[in-house]
C-alpha cells in the first residue's frame, strides 16, 4: 500500500516538473514584453489626471482637457488636449499638444501653434501651423499652414500650404512652410513647460518628439500674392473707390472686388477661379455668388477687366486701342486701397 502512495507521489511530481517547464519556456519574460509604440499617451494622461485632479484644468497660460476613459474608443487612450498660452506686445499664441482616437480606432499625435496679431485694438492676421501623425507610430505627418488677414479688424483674405514631414532614424524629410521654424521652438517649449509645470516626462518611453531641423532658408508668412488696382475714382456719391484683383501665386484663383477708401469698407469681394479662355492670359473670372460675370486679360503689369460674352478677338483688339470699353484698367504700380487714409 506505501509503495503504491510513493509511486503517485513520484508520477505527481514529474508532472508538475513538466507544466512547470512548459511555463518557463512558452510564458514571455516581463522584460520582452514590447510597450506599445503609445505608452508616452498613457504617461500623459495618468500624470496629467493625478497633477490636476479631474478631467479639466485652466489658468491665465494652461488650459488641459482630458476626456472621460468610458466615452474613449479605447479606455486606454482616452482623447486629452494640453494648450499652453502667451501674451507679448503685439501679438498672443497658443501651442497645444492633442492626441485623440477615432471611431476607426486611428490614433493621431497634433502639434498646433496660433498666432494672433494685432494692429492697435484691431486683429491684423491669424495664423496657424499644425504638425499631425498620419501613421500608428507617429514617425510621419502632415503639415498645415493657415494665415487669415484682416483690414480695420475686418476678415480680408486667407491662404493654406501643406506638406509633409517623415522621421527616419536621426534623418528628417519635410518641406518647409511658413511659421515652421517659430512653430517648432514653441513645440519644443510647451514639452519643457509640461515637464516643468506637470512633471510630465516621456524618458524611458518612445516619445519620438519634435524632431531637429536646421532650417536653412527664411519663407515669406504674407499671402504671396500678385496684387492688382485701379486708381481711385468717385462715383456719383463722392466716395472714393478702387477696384482690385489679387491673383494667388499658382494663377488658378483671384480676389476681386471694389473698396471705398472712403468710408474704409468693401463694395464687393468675391473668390474667383481662374479658367483658361482660349487666347494666352485671358481667363474667365469665375464664382458661385450670382453676379455679372466677367473676364480678365493679363498684359504685362496690367489687367484688364471685360464683360465675359466679350470675344478674345475683340479683347485684343480693344486693348490695342485703349481699352477703351474695359470694366476697369488696373495695374500692380498703382496705390493698394489699403495705402489710402480715412477720407473725411
């Protein structure tokens, strides 16, 4: 009867042995363990959480949004924005940081840097440059570059660049836009006030962060745009107005409109798209709003506006002879209405 007990005990113990072999072998040591290519998103978050004590914090310069772990896509990466705000002379910027999931389960990394600009209590311009992840391990993105102007604190005219930016190890791939450089020592800022402020560190995650670049050449941040306008005339009320058309460098659209110098206004603005007519420079100037429509004939420093049943032909023609019968002659050497002071 012992010796039976013995036998079990000794069949018993060699298979424990083995699950325990099996275990050691097939069960993946906690240091092979790869992280998730987004643990610096959890770092934020849980540091973020605890430092604040809820889901929203706000000041005179921080403003931390954290969105609820049960209404994210993944309780793990629940959405959060951190914006970190400035006051200068003349101008205010905001730089945020954003990491957000969408239904799709497409996790994106935003940089963002605004810039307001003002002229005395008027806003003059606002830009913006967005640096976003378009990939899972946040080593490729999109960039934006948005500029808005304003005359006498009115909407003017906008413009947006794109391009792209690609981490290869300790190589970076982008096209320079405007605001770029500026943009990315505020991006590198906010990283060293969150750590300073929040002690939000990414050491010992793979936050690749906002990548070295030698910017090598300034780029213009105005619209770059070919302006043309008319001299100033009066119309039968004696306000003083000038007719202007500000074709954007890739000659595909144009701003057209009238402004009275007078009272500081617009009679009219519309954006036109640029369509090719037969003859070389002659465009048809075209928009959705339902007004008369016209056409444009280049010529040098000149532009010549026309009824749009107007032949070529007939354009031509008339230009060689004075243009004589043009909507409006204007020219880039003439006066922008913005030139004009207020006339009593």
């Amino acid at each position: 009867m012992n010796m039976k007990k013995s036998k079990k005990w000794i069949v018993w113990t060699i298979m424990i042995v083995f699950v325990v072999g099996c275990l050691i072998i097939f069960v993946p040591n906690k240091k092979e363990v790869v992280h998730d290519d987004f643990d610096f998103w959890k770092e934020t978050y849980d540091i973020l959480a605890k430092k604040i004590g809820g889901l929203k914090f706000e000041d005179a310069s921080w403003k931390i949004v954290l969105q609820d772990r049960k209404n994210a896509v993944e309780a793990e990466y629940p959405g959060l924005l951190i914006q970190y705000a400035e006051d200068e002379n003349d101008r205010q910027t905001k730089t945020s940081l954003s990491m957000n999931e969408d239904s799709s389960k497409d996790k994106a990394v935003e940089f963002v840097y605004e810039v307001s600009e003002f002229d005395g209590d008027n806003l003059k311009a606002e830009k913006e440059f967005v640096l976003r992840s378009t990939d899972y391990k946040a080593e490729q993105f999109k960039t934006i570059y948005r500029v808005y102007e304003y005359l006498n604190g009115v909407f003017d005219r906008t413009d947006t660049k794109e391009g792209s930016l690609t981490i290869h190890g300790n190589e970076v791939d982008y096209d320079e836009l405007p605001l770029m450089k500026e943009a990315f020592e505020h991006f590198d800022l906010l990283l060293e006030n969150m750590e300073n402020e929040f002690g939000v560190s990414y050491e010992g995650t793979n936050f690749i962060g906002v990548p070295t670049i030698e910017f090598s050449k300034e780029i213009a941040q105005d619209i770059q745009s070919k302006d043309y306008f008319s001299e100033v005339h009066y119309n039968a009320k004696g306000y003083g107005i000038v007719t202007f058309l500000m074709v954007d460098e890739d000659e595909k659209v144009a701003s057209y409109g009238t402004y009275d110098v007078t009272r500081q206004g617009y009679g009219f603005r519309y954006d036109m798209a640029l369509v090719p007519r037969t003859i070389e420079q002659c465009f048809d100037l075209e928009t959705p709003a339902d007004i008369e429509k016209e056409m444009v004939y280049f010529d040098g420093e000149r532009a010549y506006i026309y009824p749009a049943d107007w032949r070529d032909e007939d354009i031509l023609s008339d230009v060689n002879q004075g243009a004589e019968n043009a909507v409006a002659v204007l020219s880039t050497q003439n006066k922008s209405y913005t030139d004009y002071e207020r006339i009593p």
